[in-house]
C-alpha cells in the first residue's frame, strides 16, 4: 500500500485497524500487532490571495451568501459557527462577533471588519432575519454547512479559481492575512479559538514574512 498505492497515513492507520480487528477477534492471532502505525501526514493549508478571495466574494450576487463568506472571512470562523450565529451574535459597536460553545466548548470574540458589517446592515435591512441571522427556508432552521460549501464552490467555479480549497480556506486565509499585516500571533490566536500558539503557528509557515512573527510588541 506504501510503496505501490502511495496512500495516505489516514488511509493505512485504517488499514491497520480492519487488520488487527480480523486477525486480533476473528482468528485469534497477535502477530499484527508489530506493525508500526504511520505519523499522520503533515500538509499546510492552501491559502487563498487577499485578491483571490475579493474575487471570490465579487463573484457572488446574492447578498445573503455574500456576508455569509464575508463573515467567515472577517473573523476566522468555521463552517459550523457561521450557520449558527443569532442576531445578537453580532456586536456592531465594538465589530465584535459572539462564537458561542465552540471549539473546547468555550464563548470567545472574534472581529467584524467594516466591510463585513457594512454589507451585514444591508442584508439586514432586506431579510430582517429573527431567530437566525442566516435562517433555511423554514425560519425555525438555521442554513447547513452543505450550503455554505455550495455557496463557495459556486463563487470559486464562477471565478475561475482552481485550488483545492474550502470555505474553511478563508479562515486560514484570515489568519495568514493579518499575519502578514503585522498582527503578533497571540493576538491571533484568540479569535481563531485556539487553545495553544502551537496550533497558530502553522500560519507563520504560510505567511509570506517572517521577521515579526515571534515578536511580541511593546
């Protein structure tokens, strides 16, 4: 499988499981259980350009699915933040947006740039959402993540854009972006929801400059 399938260490690890299941319960046998389980392959994450991801968001006419992408983009959230985000998720006057329960089943902050909220109070004014700000079409539902995921799909295919990437590489780009900014990675950590820096510092291998990222400033 290694050598000829190229597979990828997710693939064998469940490999290795069926294998020591059959041979362990099944025929009674042990000797499977030499095999070494592979590292888990470590690959960055594909970001997209400040460019391609204003491409991204210009491809989209519906202004719904617009500050759906813009508010992933804004604050670094993830699929299942955004489709459950109530109106009184949004702090306006300090451009705050409230994540509740999410990763380690903790609230956090995290930021609302003045593009995002400003296309935010048109759709607000149009679709005046209640329970959800981004209700289904039944009102008592919130939209699902397969939806936003089409929402991108469509917005990448209409505008050409050929990486392999999800909504969820407009987090990454979120975190890459400010990074390059100049934005000290702590500072990042906090609205990504991130327990340890260690999980933010894959962001400075993708970030395109280097001398700030370990600096605190003063």
């Amino acid at each position: 499988m290694v050598n000829q399938k190229k597979v990828a260490a997710s693939t064998l690890n469940i490999i290795i499981s069926a294998l020591k299941f059959y041979y362990g319960e099944v025929l009674q046998k042990n000797f499977i259980y030499e095999i070494k389980r592979p590292k888990k392959d470590k690959k960055l994450p594909v970001v997209l350009s400040n460019e391609e991801v204003k491409r991204i968001l210009n491809a989209i006419s519906n202004i719904k699915h617009k500050v759906i992408l813009m508010l992933v983009y804004s604050g670094g959230l993830q699929v299942g933040e955004i489709i459950k985000l109530r109106p009184e998720d949004i702090d306006s006057n300090r451009k705050l947006i409230y994540i509740r329960a999410s990763k380690g089943r903790k609230d956090r902050y995290t930021l609302l740039s003045n593009v995002a909220l400003q296309t935010l109070r048109e759709y607000w004014k149009k679709e005046k959402p209640q329970k959800w700000l981004f209700p289904s079409w039944n009102k008592e539902k919130h939209i699902t993540a397969r939806t936003v995921q089409k929402i991108f799909q469509n917005a990448c295919k209409k505008d050409g854009i050929s990486k392999d990437v999800s909504v969820h590489s407009l987090s990454h780009g979120f975190a890459t972006h400010l990074l390059e900014s100049g934005i000290y990675l702590r500072y990042i950590q906090e609205p990504l929801g991130h327990k340890s820096s260690k999980t933010t510092e894959i962001y400075t291998h993708l970030s395109t400059k280097k001398s700030f990222c370990n600096k605190e400033p003063a």
